[in-house]
C-alpha cells in the first residue's frame, strides 16, 4: 500500500493512528537530532519529524539522503504538535507524524527554482518546467477551482435540457475577427483546414438540425497578437438555443453564471444583471466594457463652457465637437506632474491637451483661468460632485474620440487612487450595438460582431442606404471592466444573411465559397434562433483574483505563442513537407 492518507487529511482526530502518507519533499528543516520534512501532494502538506537518534539504522541512512522534491513514502505515528509549534495556517497544522519507515520512491534533480517562489521568476523558465511550476499550491488549486467551475456549468445545463455537443477541430475558416490557424490537409493537396475561431456555424447548423439546446466547452483558435489576457488557443462555454430572443439568453446566462459561481466560491450573485446600451456606456464610462466598481462618470460640460470666453473651447464646439470631462473628488492626490502625464498621454492618442480646473476654499485655478467668464466659473462650481478640494479635467473633441480618451483616463486614475472596490464581482450586460463599424485603417466597413449577427428588425429595411446607423441584437456580458462573454440573435433568413455578405463587400462568389453551407442550411427552415459564448480562461482568472489567464491554464504559451516544455511550434522534416506538398520559403535567422 503506498498510502493511507492523503498529505491534507489527518486531524487531532487521527491522533495516535499509524499512517502511511507518500508525496513530495517540499522543505526539509535540519535541528541537529530532529529533521523535519514536509510532505505535500494534492491536497496538502503534512509534518514529518524525524527523530533521528530513534531511527533503525538504514532508515537514518535514508533520511541522510532525502532532498527537496524527493518522492516519499513515509510510516509513521500521528502525534498532537505542542501549542506551541500548532500552525494554523494549513489545516493538517494541529498534528504531525514521527517517522518510522522511510522509501524513497523517487530522487529529483536539484530544482531550478524553488517552487513556492516560481510566480514571480521568468516565464520561459516557469513554462519549461511546468511541471514544477504546477505543484505551487495557487495554482494547482485554480486548476481544479476550474474543473469544478466547468462540472457545475455541465451539471447546470443538464438540468435545463441542453445537450452538449462536439464540433470540429478540422473545419473551414468561422471568422470572429483574427486570423485563422492553418492546417494542411495531404489527402486533399494544396487544400487546407483551417482550426476554428469559434464553433459559430456548426452551433447554427445544430439549430437548423432541431436540437433547441446546445452547449459545449469549446476549444477555440485565433492566431492574434497575445496580451496577458488572451492565448492562441482558449476555452469557451458555447451556448446556442432555439426558439428565443435576446432576453431568454440572458436569462439563462445570468442562471448559469449565478450557479456556477455560487456552488464553487463564497460570492454572491444577484440576477438579473444591470444592463446599458452601448451608446450610455461610451458616454458615461468611455468604453463598452464598464468598471463600475467606482464611480467618477464622464459628464457633459458643453452647455456650460458654452460661450465661455475661451476661443479654443469655442471653436471645439463651433465645429461639432463636444467637450466632456472627470471630477475627480480627491483632486489634491493628483499632482501637476499626474495631469502633464495625462496631457502627453492625451497627445498621443492625437488630441492638442488636456484642460483642468482646481477647486480650492477660496479659488479656482486653472491654465484658462484669465479667458473664462466668471459666470461661466460660477456655473461650473455648482455641477453636482464639485467642491473645494475637487480637479476637473476635460476634453474637447469628437464625442466617441472624447470618451474614449477620457474612459481610459478614468480607469488610470481610478486605480491611482485606489477607488476600485476589488471585493466586488460588477456584472453587466451591455445592448444595442452598432451592427457595424468602419475600420479607418483598411478603410472598410466591418461587424462589431460576426456577419451572422441579426439586425434589429427596424433597421432591416435601410441597411445598405445606412449600414452605420443600423443596431444590432448582439449582447455582451461584462465583469469588472473585462468583457467576459458575448453573443447575439442570429440571421435565419437567407437573404438578409446574403445582404449582409454584401455589405461587407463580398461578392457572391466569395461568400459562396467561404459560407455557401450555411447559406444552403438557412434554406432548408431555419428556425429563429441566438447564443452566446463565454471566456472560461478569463473568467477564472476573475474569479481567482489572478492577472493572466495563463495561472488558470494548465499549459499556456508565452506572448510568442510558444510552449517551451514542448518546444512548439516546431520545424518539421523535409519528408512531412514533401507528403504536404508544402515549400517553406523562409529560413530563420541565426
Ligand atoms: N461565436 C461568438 C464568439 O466567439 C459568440 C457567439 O456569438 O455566440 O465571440
């Protein structure tokens, strides 16, 4: 038997037992004639006190040898540690073990770093020994916090009659907004698969098939530039229904989510979510994924530096612009270094500078002091949340542009001055998105979502007159300023699904080709149908109060997209190309 036991089971209650434990060596503490380790495995860590003058020989012996993430076997009798020496903070603290027999069931190398510490060493290292990176406690419980997280998310969809669903890996393009990951294919030469960015048209065609309601947790592939909260591959809850509208999803996104959390962690959920549309979102928060875990909204100031006496302010207004602004209530914490900071950064982003107003007892001072008005002063002093003490800083401009800078400059300061409640878990739903944008760069009009992305109904009939005043039924779910998942109503109607194809500048040879399988599936009696999909990764990471979703992914690859304990993405042989009918036209530098 190679143990009793598990590293995090024994108790006061177990005093006196004798036991046998095996795990790893995860310290060893040398008092002369007392030696004490302390063994972990998955569940916990357990004392081990050698007493080495009562040791048979060739136990000594052994016990000489064991080093740091030795693999043990250990027997022993459990034994009340005195008050003294009890550590509360692991739960086998109350108890230890006196050594009797030993087996050394495996030796290790001597560590490259020490476990415990491997957070904050450098990632290559930590990802080429993940293994040893995997046994540090935090992680390898937001591991299985993962596994639970996802058998509650199946239990709760199992109960409400979904079915879950396998799509392929090996598919054609189902594009979300990145580039697609390529795979030959060597029966079909020069022809390739490409991995799929979502499970998109397969749940769609699921619909069309009559199976109502379906659910997966999906693996999905964007080849995109990484970020610490994105990875090449990822993991979804994929999530299309029948039948519905925008807020039958909602609502079992909401339960969902509720019971998932509730049966994992301590946190408390309250359904249903609050929603904004986007356009209240840009204009209060600056963005259409809000942190409302504080407060400091955008607001208006155009109509009160209206005719202020400022030519600059003016011709801003004059020109169509808007000129909104932040009260920022402990104005005395941001320095005049803080707001030149904030005017380089606004510069950056192609504006001519930042404006502000500090509020004192007995004067308010500003670079645009001597041009405005007094009266202009005056109104400005009674704006709801301006006191003595208070900074104001604003922007002039177009008003997404004005926003936006200043939605960014609310989540700096913000987190400058601490005023993010980090207890809090702020979901929200954001609706009623533009159906399209345009992108300035490539200078084309493009979904804000996919092109299978329902209109709203009112906006069908002048879609190609004015694409960028339609809306959408797309919805996406926000938690604490990251956007966590998101879906929509889709088009079950072939020819708005074609228009649409249109309007985005494909010819009907093009979509035909890339989508003609779903157009010819939405003419067999497509029924209305929506979804949505969540981001398991990064709401872990939420969850588990971590920063990068690669704490939350068992092996994640570095910024490059590189594994480095297999060394993938790797070069292949020239035979494998051969078979691929493939040529690589590059050599890497050396
Ligand atoms: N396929 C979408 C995505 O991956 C989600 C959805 O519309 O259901 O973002």
């Amino acid at each position: 038997m190679l143990r009793t036991h598990t590293c995090g089971q024994l108790g006061t209650g177990d005093i006196g037992k004798k036991v046998i434990l095996s795990g790893w060596v995860s310290s060893i503490r040398d008092h002369g004639n007392i030696i004490f380790f302390d063994l972990r495995d998955r569940y916990g860590i357990t004392q081990i006190v050698c007493n080495l003058p009562a040791l048979k020989p060739e136990i000594l012996e052994l016990v000489k040898k064991v080093r740091q993430e030795f693999v043990l076997k250990i027997s022993g009798t459990v034994v009340a540690r005195s008050p003294e020496t009890v550590n509360p903070k692991i739960p086998t603290g109350t108890i230890e073990i006196i050594l009797e027999e030993l087996e050394i069931l495996n030796v290790s190398e001597p560590l490259p770093f020490e476990i415990q510490e491997s957070k904050n060493i450098n990632e290559n290292t930590r990802l080429k020994y993940r293994y040893l990176d995997l046994r540090r406690q935090q992680l390898k419980e937001n591991i299985v916090f993962r596994s639970d997280f996802i058998s509650r998310i199946r239990e709760f969809f199992f109960k409400e009659g979904f079915v879950e669903i396998e799509t392929p890996v090996l598919t054609k393009s189902t594009p979300e907004g990145a580039r697609d990951f390529l795979v030959p294919s060597r029966l079909n030469p020069g022809s390739f698969y490409a991995l799929p960015q979502s499970p998109q048209l397969f749940k769609q065609i699921l619909m069309i098939s009559g199976f109502d309601r379906y659910y997966q947790i999906a693996r999905c592939f964007r080849d995109e530039d990484l970020r610490s909260d994105r990875q090449p591959e990822f993991t979804q809850i994929d999530v299309e229904m029948s039948f519905v509208e925008e807020n039958d999803i909602m609502d079992i996104s909401e339960r969902m989510i509720k019971y998932a959390i509730e049966k994992t962690t301590d946190i408390k959920i309250s359904i249903p979510f609050p929603r904004l549309t986007y356009e209240e979102a840009i204009n209060r928060f600056g963005t259409d994924k809000p942190d409302t875990r504080f407060g400091m909204e955008i607001i208006e100031l155009s109509e009160a530096l209206a005719d202020s006496g400022s030519n600059i302010l003016q011709s801003i207004l004059d020109s169509g612009g808007v000129i909104k602004g932040l009260i920022i209530q402990q104005g005395e914490n941001i320095s005049i270094k803080d707001v030149d900071n904030l005017n380089e950064f606004v510069k950056q982003r192609g504006g001519k500078g930042i404006g502000w107003m500090r509020f004192r007892e007995n004067e308010v001072v500003s670079p645009l002091r001597k041009s405005l008005k007094e009266v202009v002063i005056e109104k400005i002093k009674k704006i709801s949340g301006i006191s003595p003490g208070s900074l104001l800083l604003f922007l002039g401009g177009k008003n997404q542009w004005v926003c936006e800078t200043l939605g960014e400059i609310r989540l700096h300061i913000g987190t400058k001055l601490n005023l993010i409640d980090e207890s809090l878990f702020n979901f929200l739903w954001v609706v009623d998105f533009p159906l399209f944008e345009f992108n300035q760069e490539e200078q084309r009009i493009q979904c804000v979502h996919h092109p299978f992305t329902s209109p709203k109904k009112q906006d069908i009939e002048n879609l190609e007159k004015q694409p960028l005043a339609a809306k959408s039924r797309a919805y996406d779910l926000v938690l604490n300023g990251s956007e966590i998942g998101g879906g929509s109503i889709r088009i079950h109607d072939r020819k708005l699904q074609e228009r649409i194809f249109s309007i985005l500048n494909m010819k009907p040879e093009e979509y035909n080709e890339k989508f003609g399988f779903l157009l010819e599936a939405l003419g067999f009696g497509a029924p209305p149908h929506g979804g949505i999909a969540f981001g398991l990764d990064r709401l872990v990471m939420i969850l588990r109060k971590e920063d990068s979703i690669r704490e939350t992914i068992a092996f994640p690859k570095t910024q490059k997209g590189v594994c480095p304990l297999s060394g993938a993405p790797g070069i292949v042989d020239e035979r494998q190309l051969r078979e691929l009918y493939i040529k690589v036209d590059f050599k890497p530098k050396e």
